[in-house]
C-alpha cells in the first residue's frame, strides 16, 4: 500500500595601477548572471520546461498558484495541477493564487516585479507546470519505485521543506530516509534534477536532503552568513548538505536562481554548447557537477577530505558563467584506465597524455570489479607563462541507485546504495598527493585549491572494487578547472582610460583606494559599470586630477 502524505507537510516556506579617474558605481554580480547575460547569447531557458512545486497553505483549494500577469510570462505556457484536477488558464477551480509562488517565479522565469527582483535567469520557459506539493509527492513521487509517474519536466524547483529532522528522533530520521529514497529513485528513472530547500533553520532537512537533488542554502552576507539557512551534516549519517548558496535570506528564493540556472545551461548543452553529445551535457549529474564547481568560495568557506562541501554554504556561491564557461570547454576523456588491487595505493601512471583545456567536463562511466579499484587518470599540463598559482577547483557526481535500502544508524556505501567514488590529486613530478575528497558516505566528491603551483598533475576518479560495491559500472560526472590567477591591465576606450581583466574565472571586483599608506581603504564602491569585451571585463575610468590605485580582488561577499 503506498503512503500517503497530505496531511504531513509543515512548510517554513595584488596587482596595482596608479590612474587619475573619477569614480562611479560599480554593478555587484554575485550570481554571474548579468556577465553570462553579457557574454552569451539567446540562453533564456528556450525549449526548457520546468515544474515549480508549491505548498504555501492548506486550504482548499490549495493557494499554490501563479498569475501569469503578475510575473509576465505567456499565460499559454503554464499548467496547474492538484488534487482538484488539472488546469491550462487562470484563474480556475483548481487552486488559488500564491504570493510566496509567485515571489518564486520572479526569481526563476518572471519578466516584471512589483519588487526588488530584476527579473528571472530562465525567461523564456517553453512550459512550467505549478503544482500543489501535497499533491506531487503523493502521487508522482512517494510511489512504489518503477511504479512512479513522470511529470514530465526534466527540472523541478521544490521552495518548500519539511519540519527539520530532530537528531535522535528515530522515527523523524526514518522518515526523511525513506523521502529521500523516494525522490532519489524518480530523478535516476526520469533523469530530473530536483532544486530542493536545504531547510530553513536547524540541520537539513527533507527533500533537501535527498542524495540526487541540489539542495540550496540562503546567503545574505557577512553580518548574517547563512540567511535563513539549515546548516548541514544531515542527521542520517552526516552527508554534506546544502550543495551550494545563492544570494536571498530565505532558501525560498534563493533556490529558483539556481534552479534557473540549471534550465539556461541545459538550453546550453541540448543547442550543442557542449559537444555534440547533448544527453551527456544535459544528464542531471553533469549540470550538478558544473553547477557546483563553478560555484565561488564564501571568505570562510572550508572543508576536508571526509566533508567535501562547506557545511553552511556548499560549494559556494552559485556563479552561472563560470558553470557555463566550464560546460562550453566540452567533453574531455581521461585517456588512461588502470587497475590496482582492492585497497591498494595508486600513483600517478607516468602516462604522457595531456587533457587538452585546463577547464570542461566529463561523463563516463567507471568499471571496477570484485578483486580490483579502477582509477581514470586525468593528465594535465598546468602551465601559463608568467602565473605563479592557479584557482584549482574539481567536483565529482554520481547517482545513488535506485531502490536502495536503507538502515538508520548504519550507512555504509553498501546499505545507502551509493558506490564508493573518490577524487584524487597527484603531483606527476613526485608522485605525491597534493589533495584528495575521500566522503564514503556522500555521492559528491569536491576539491579545491586557491593557489596550485604550476606543474603537471594527474587528477583521479577512483571506484572501489570487492565485495561491498554496489554494481560493478558506476556512470558519473566530473567538472574541472585549472585557472591562472587573473591580472588587472590597463588600456583605453576612445577618451576613457580602463582597467580590464579575463571574465573567467568569475567572481572577481576592481577595487580603489586614493591612498596607499599608512593603510588604504579598498572600496568598489563608484566604479563604473562594466561591459565584456572578448571575455575580458571591461571598466571605463574616466581621467580626472585626482591620483587613485586599483587592484583586483578575490570575492569576499
């Protein structure tokens, strides 16, 4: 008999130059959408479409539903669905306009705001189902697995959550297992990434916490770090969660940018961005991985070889260019397979195959078998004339399988139904391992380096072999970037004097200070607004009498 939740669902809804300009505002960019808007084009969500699941209050009929007018989108374009029936027009019987929906649609695909919002990163949605959340999971999701229903949308943003699991609550923990299972099943059968709160205070909660999701945490600057956030391990066995942070102090909306995000980039891949295997550049693990390595580091951000991702804010802030820059690189193959004995060390090969970019994507899968680990080695050549250090960043993603079973309290790999996965990276010239994300109990595997030396290095996506795997081939994704420390130079632009800098990696600001003793002031404030020039930001200074200095400066939100 198939559970049923209806009545369950508690919602919490150092470079320098010396110029003589005069100073005006510069543009904020947190998220990389306005420079990927810049250096891109016709990328809106064209052809994408996209289920926006709400549960703002239980009445009947539900209010879950968006008024086309009030966002600007094509009333043509929207479905509602609920336990009262299915609408195409609104208003209807169906259900009944939702503030918090429609906050989330501005975000996501909305052209007009009463608000603050400029308007959403996927505009241009070919279809948006808004669904009812009680009525979503009860009948699409929470299903005897292969039984499930395909909604039919490959993407699928979810601004609600569940009350927080108490630590120690078996039952609460049993039920967020079992949640979490449930969705985890439909998005590997249906190939649908879901976009999921994190929660909104306590430790994470479901279905953020479902292992194939991408569960988002709220970020709203140094004074209040998390937002309205959960801040993660979950409380099942102590898995990395969020996976990333986008800018609001409310999970709500800070998820439908990534999840907007997620639509451009598969508009991106599915038009050939990527190569020409669209279904590899759009499988939900490959636009999870490039999501989450294109992702900027908070100023605090920090984890570890058993706690890949920070545990208040993931990745990272979401950045869409530098995820995009990453997916358009392409596909990369590893070259060289190798095979060690079960348990046993694996130094880098001495192959001399080079991936040809130091930044892109892969998807493939790894073969072990019960006596051996399987190693794909990927050799790159990190070299730029005149670069001391390189921003070094690599996320490994694969799927929990199907129907896993669970047992509360016990999570190995072989009982959460994940593989054993591990990323590596080694030091060709020594053969020592520089850095390494070895999580037995996450299906994410994260590294990153602010300042990697140049040199040549092999990094390593690992599979467990013996008795305890899960299934001998393991399909998974891996996004990856080597990237020279970026430099300010300075130029002019017919009158103006400029400084400019590479557009990737983003994340990057121009600061000014008029002095730089006894202890300057970096400030961004007053600077002009930028533009990209072949994917060089650009900066127009116009000359004025008074000297300034000008460095550019790693984020620091």
């Amino acid at each position: 008999m198939t559970p049923q939740y209806a009545a369950i669902i508690g919602l919490f809804c150092t470079c320098f130059l010396c110029l003589k300009p005069q100073l005006h505002a510069q543009d904020d960019d947190q998220t990389g959408v306005k420079l990927f808007r810049l250096a891109t084009t016709n990328l809106y969500g064209t052809g994408i479409h996209v289920a926006q699941a709400e549960a703002e209050a239980s009445t009947n009929p539900p209010a879950f539903e968006v008024n086309p007018a009030n966002v600007g989108s094509p009333a043509g374009i929207f479905k509602y669905l609920s336990a009262n029936g299915t609408a195409t027009s609104y208003p209807n019987t169906v259900g009944t306009n939702s503030g918090h929906a429609e906050r989330v649609a501005e975000f996501l695909y909305g052209t007009v705001s009463p608000g603050p919002v400029p308007g959403g990163v996927a505009t241009n949605l070919a279809h948006v189902d808004v669904i009812d959340a009680n009525y979503f999971i009860n009948n699409y999701v929470y299903q005897i697995p292969f039984s499930q229903v395909n909604l039919g949308d490959p993407i699928i943003n979810q601004s609600f959550d569940f009350p927080n699991t108490v630590a120690g609550n078996q039952s609460s923990i049993n039920f967020q297992e079992s949640l979490d299972m449930a969705y985890d099943n439909y998005a590997a059968q249906f190939n649908v990434l879901f976009l999921s709160s994190a929660g909104t205070t306590g430790t994470p909660s479901t279905p953020g916490t479902a292992y194939d999701s991408i569960s988002v945490a709220a970020y709203n600057g140094p004074d209040n770090i998390g937002g309205n956030s959960a801040t993660g391990p979950t409380v099942d066995n102590g898995r990395c969660k969020p996976d990333i942070s986008a800018p609001d102090q409310n999970t709500s909306f800070a998820i439908p940018q990534v999840t907007g995000s997620a639509a451009v980039l598969m508009q991106a891949g599915l038009r050939g961005d990527g190569g020409p295997n669209t279904n590899a550049a759009v499988d939900i693990r490959t636009l999870k991985a490039l999501l989450l390595n294109g992702a900027v580091k908070q100023s605090d951000w920090t984890n570890g070889p058993n706690a890949p991702l920070d545990a208040r804010f993931g990745a990272g802030m979401l950045n869409l260019y530098n995820s995009y820059r990453q997916l358009a690189a392409g596909r990369q193959t590893n070259y060289v397979t190798a095979s060690v004995s079960s348990g046993a060390v694996h130094p880098p090969t001495g192959a001399t195959n080079t991936v040809g970019t130091l930044y892109g994507w892969d998807f493939t899968t790894n073969t072990s078998s019960s006596s051996s680990d399987v190693i794909h080695h990927y050799y790159f050549n990190v070299t730029n004339s005149g670069t001391a250090a390189f921003l070094t960043s690599a996320t490994l993603v694969w799927n929990r399988h199907s129907n896993a079973s669970y047992n509360p309290g016990i999570s190995p790999p072989n009982i959460i139904g994940i593989n054993n996965l591990r990323l590596y990276l080694y030091n060709t010239a020594n053969s020592n391992l520089v850095i390494c994300s070895t999580s037995a109990v996450n299906n994410v595997q994260h590294i990153y380096l602010p300042k990697l030396a140049p040199g040549r290095y092999d990094l390593q996506v690992w599979k467990a072999g013996g008795s305890g795997i899960v299934s001998t081939a393991e399909p998974y994704a891996l996004a990856f970037a080597f990237m020279p420390a970026p430099v300010l130079s300075m130029g002019r632009s017919g009158t103006n004097v400029t400084v400019s800098w590479p557009a990737f990696p983003a994340g990057y600001l121009a600061q000014a200070t008029t002095n730089l003793l006894p202890t300057p002031v970096w400030s961004t404030n007053n600077l002009l607004g930028f533009s990209v020039t072949n994917q060089q930001i650009v900066l127009p200074l116009p000359p004025t009498n008074k000297a300034q200095f000008f460095r550019l400066n790693s984020p620091n939100f």
